[in-house]
C-alpha cells in the first residue's frame, strides 16, 4: 500500500460543526509540522453520514484545515477502528497496520471548558515511542468529542441473515459474473457458493481498497452508461455478510448454473469483419502495450452506426482501443495521439458501441486504424485474434459525431515528485454536446479530472479520476450528453506521482516528459461530441478547425486566463513561440492573447 514505508499514519475523526475538532485542529497541526520531516503521515477521517464531500469541503475551506480529509461515507473505515466519537486521533504502525494508540491529542480540550496549555501528550508520546522502536506505553485514552452514529453497528444481528441466495448471489451475478467467469478475464469464476466463500475475505479487501469493481470514476461526480460500479449499499451489504461469515443459508445455489458462452455478434453479423494482427500471449510476466495497424478496408466512404470487438482470449485480453489514423505509420506501430474517430473498443461488460440516436461516425477511405492492445498473462500462453465488428448505416444519420483531444505534448514532471499537476483545456468556438470522454495517462498517472468552464466563469465537475489506473482504461459515457455552449472551455486536470511510493513507476529518478511510451508520460484526454448546429447535410468542417487551432494554446495555458506569459512557453511549441514573442506581442504588453496568438499562427500555415 502506498503508505507502507511511513514511520507512522496518524488519524484523526472529524465531523462537520463538532467545536472539539475544530478547537483541536491547531494543536493536530502542530504535531503534523513537527513530524513532517520524520515522513510521518496525517490525515482526517469523517465518517458522519450526514456530511458529504462538498460541506466537507466547506467546513475545511472555512476553517483552514490544510490535512487531508478521507471520506468515509460507506462507514466501513469507522466500524472497523471502532470510531465512536470525533476528535479522536489513531496512530497506526503501517509495519503491522496495528492500531499502537487512540485518544484525544493531549488534555487541554474537554467539554465547554479549554486549559490554558496542556499536561499530559498523548498523541506525541505515542509517536515518539513508535519511532525509537519502544512500546506505547498508553494506548487507549476516552477523548471528548462528538458521537458519530454507525447505524450497522445496531444491526450485526441482521448481518448474518443475508441471504445469500436472495441477496447476495444476483448482486454478483449482475455486478461481478461478467468478468468472474469460466474463460473469463478474472482470475477465478464465481460458479458457487463454496467459491465465493473461499474467496470472502479477499473480496472484502479488493471492495475496501477499491480494486474491484474496475470503475475509477467518482460515484458522486457525473452519471455515466455502462457504469459496472457497485453502489454504497451493494458494497455494505457485500462487506457485511462476508464480515457475518458468509452465511449460505436456505436455497438452490443460484450461481451453481451452467452458463451459455456469450454471443460471438451480439448486435447480429457485421457488416465488415476486421482482422486484428495475432498475438501470442505469454504464460506469465508483463506485456507490453501492443500497437498494431490495420489499413482502412473501406472502398467507399462509410457512416458508423455501432460496434463490437470480438476478443479471441477473453482470459489475455483485458482492453481494446481504437483510433482511425490519416495514414499508416512509417513504423507500422499506432500511435494514440494520432487518432482521429474511435471504432469502439473492449472492456468486459463494453463490448459493443452503439452511436446515439440519428447520430453517426464518418469513415473515409485510406489511412488506417490503430489499436492498443492490452494483455493480461493468465498462467497459460494463448493466441489472441480479436476481431472488431463494424455496422454501418443503411442510409447516411442526420447528425455527425466528431472527435478531438486534450492534449499537452510540453508535460515535464520532475524527479521523485508526487501530486505533480498538468493542466490543458479546449475552447469551444460554436455550441456542442459532449458524448464521452476517455482520459489517458501512463504509470505515473496519479489521478484525472474534466471540467467545463462556461462563459460566464463558473465551473461544473463533469469527470475525476481520483486514482488513475493505467491498467484500467475505458471512455466514460455521459448518460446525458454534456450541453457546451459557444466559448466554453473543457479543462483536463492530470496529477502524476513520479516517486518510488508508486509501485508502477519504472524509475523514480527521471524526470519525465511526454512520449508514446508506457515509460515516458501522457496528457491526453479523448473526446466525443457534436456541433449543435451540424447536420450531414449542412456539415461544419471548419468549427473543427477553430477548435483544433486552439488546441496549442489551451496546452500552454496554464492559468487558464487566456494569455500566454513568457513564463508559460514550454515544451518544442512555446521555445518556437518564445522565438518570435516579440513579433507576435503586438499590442507590447507582455503577453500573447487568443487573437495574437491566432493570428500568428493563421500566418504561419500560409
């Protein structure tokens, strides 16, 4: 875990509008600055149901607190440390991950009454002999503050009569079985009841640590299609039957069934099959990214209704991309930056795309398509020959779907530097809507997040990523397209963690910039949308074209004020920039504006 090579984690229970925690928060502060550079880690933990991140937020911005605060709103963090108030701190040995001491942080705080100053430390005294190796020599200390209700605790009871074939098994059926199947990508199949209790605690573990299910998306950010998440009451209930000991109960074993194999065409025969390259999957070890082209078999312009990628190792193929490509690479490998439309791709459970209403892709003769191939070694070498099934419309949509990127090729993150932020966006020119977005970063991609900046200035969250995982790509799809009006920016905020503590990180001691490979580092958010004002007959090139043209600008932009400082001109781009800064300053103030900009680089392409 990330943490594991700390001397110490210490928490401390907050809640909203207790006047202990807030009294208390200088004093935590305090013993956080004394300890920062012995690599002690502190942190707030709320648990009060009736708080939520953003009056969390609130309360911390208006109060000051400059510590971290986990949200605990499944409450499974606070019933496993037995949290029964607020303010109470917890010292945890990240060696055993053993609680060593919880309590107050000294005694100068108690009900209404305040000390002038403190006699007795306990926080400090606890951390003090957990770092000389010593033992604490009191480790439990009744602190004041406010009492945090965990309903479940009344009902531990009721816990052990879940039923396993009313309740829990179609939870797994419906959330789990897809991947967790005979010849599927989990690593094991959920075919019984006797499995599944095999696997209980480890289930409990990949649903508390936020491994399982693969859905990286911030469940109180955006609705998204095809969200295979569990919701907070399907987890409890997981986490609390397994915690009763996955009792069995009464009834037939729902998921002891044999299991038709999954169609090989769900949506019916293509009506163009395409072959994807071969590949031999080793039996164990990692797989590089696998970048294979296809030259474009189309004869004649097409418009893209849907899809389906036809894996040829469900157990090896753990994820599809793709990307239409102007021409084919020198290389003969893709290269993500270089997409133009998607065809799809392949997740389990996202097999098939299919366009929204009276809209579709446009696919051009020539060029190629380029993939990303992601395989998984699962105990056994196997030929994977995936195949992507292309349905075209009869008759041409009303409406175009179109795609760009947010991009920033100038990334430059330092050595062994964690939380390290990018930052580029998109201008809209003309009124659109945003059907998905599909965020891309490599191993020291930390987390992501889209943004929508309207005219007027205010901002709404579309996307986070709050733990990126390289390992688990996808394209989010608004359940609702995004409204994007004329002058709107999208914003794509990255942070990277090039530390050791990332166990993904291939070498802490470089610095890194941007590159195709796994190694090297991307910002590249993907994006599918339309012009409102778009149809096929009536098509609108060049929006595209104005969006494109601020693509640079938007990269360099890091403040987001839409000028250009000499201070912002990094990377191959903003050196050619900064070369003729003069020349393009026209109005001499120091900075280039959008138009300054525009027009030099109107000039440029003559």
């Amino acid at each position: 875990y990330y943490y594991k090579n700390a001397p110490a984690i210490v928490l401390m229970t907050q809640g909203n509008g207790c006047p202990i925690v807030r009294n208390a928060m200088p004093a935590y502060r305090e013993v956080r600055d004394a300890y920062a550079d012995k690599g002690v880690q502190f942190f707030l933990l709320n648990s009060n149901l009736q708080d939520d991140p953003q009056s969390i937020a609130a309360e911390a911005q208006e109060f000051g607190f400059d510590i971290p605060v986990l949200v605990d709103e499944y409450q499974l963090v606070g019933e496993s440390l037995n949290v029964t108030r607020t303010a109470e701190v917890y010292v945890i040995d990240p060696d055993t991950m053993r609680v060593v001491f919880h309590g107050p942080i000294d005694d100068r705080l108690t009900y209404e009454v305040q000390k002038a100053a403190a006699s007795q430390h306990y926080l400090t005294d606890a951390l003090d002999a957990l770092l000389a190796n010593e033992e604490v020599a009191i480790a439990a200390v009744d602190a004041p503050g406010c009492i945090v209700q965990f309903p479940e605790r009344e009902r531990r009871a009721e816990h052990a009569k879940i039923s396993y074939h009313d309740t829990i098994a179609p939870l797994l059926e419906k959330r789990c079985v897809n991947c967790h199947t005979e010849g599927g990508i989990g690593p094991w199949a959920m075919s019984s009841y006797e499995m599944v209790h095999g696997f209980a605690p480890m289930i409990r573990e990949v649903l508390r640590t936020d491994r399982m299910p693969p859905w990286n998306a911030d469940p109180n950010v955006g609705t998204f299609l095809r969200d295979y998440s569990l919701g907070a009451d399907e987890i409890k209930t997981l986490v609390h039957w397994i915690e009763a000991g996955a009792p069995r109960g009464d009834g037939p074993d729902p998921l002891a069934v044999s299991r038709e194999p999954p169609a090989d065409w769900p949506l019916g025969e293509p009506d163009m099959i395409i072959d994807i390259p071969a590949y031999d999957v080793p039996a164990t070890g990692v797989v590089d990214y696998q970048r294979p082209v296809v030259a474009n078999p189309l004869t004649e312009p097409k418009w893209l209704r849907a899809s389906t990628v036809k894996v040829g190792s469900r157990e090896a193929v753990h994820h599809v991309l793709t990307g239409m490509l102007e021409e084919m690479p020198a290389s003969g490998r893709s290269n993500e930056s270089r997409w133009g439309a998607s065809l799809g791709g392949y997740a389990v459970g996202a097999e098939s795309f299919i366009s929204r209403k009276d809209t579709g892709t446009y696919l051009p003769t020539g060029g190629a398509i380029g993939l990303q191939m992601h395989y998984t070694p699962f105990g056994k070498p196997v030929r994977d020959a995936t195949q992507i099934g292309l349905y075209f419309y009869d008759d041409p949509p009303k409406l175009m779907t179109r795609s760009s990127v947010i991009a920033d090729s100038s990334i430059r993150i330092p050595a062994n530097t964690g939380k390290h932020e990018e930052i580029a966006y998109l201008q809209f020119p003309k009124d659109a809507e945003l059907f998905y977005a599909f965020p891309h970063a490599h191993y020291r991609g930390q987390s992501s997040s889209l943004t929508i900046r309207y005219p007027d200035g205010a901002e709404e969250l579309l996307l986070s990523l709050p733990r990126y995982n390289f390992n688990w790509q996808r394209s989010y799809e608004f359940k609702e397209p995004v409204d994007v009006p004329a002058g709107s920016k999208l914003i794509a905020r990255y942070t990277y963690d090039n530390t050791a503590q990332n166990p993904a990180n291939p070498d802490p001691q470089r610095e890194i910039t941007w590159g195709d490979q796994s190694f090297e580092e991307m910002l590249f958010t993907a994006i599918s949308y339309r012009w409102k004002d778009e149809t096929r007959d009536s098509p609108r090139p060049h929006y595209d074209d104005l969006l494109e043209a601020g693509r640079g600008f938007g990269a360099l932009d890091d403040n987001i004020d839409e000028r250009l400082e000499r201070s912002e001109l990094k990377g191959r781009t903003g050196r050619q920039i900064a070369e003729n800064f003069g020349r393009m300053d026209r109005d001499g103030d120091g900075a280039l504006s959008w138009d300054e900009y525009f027009t030099a680089l109107v000039a440029s392409r003559r």
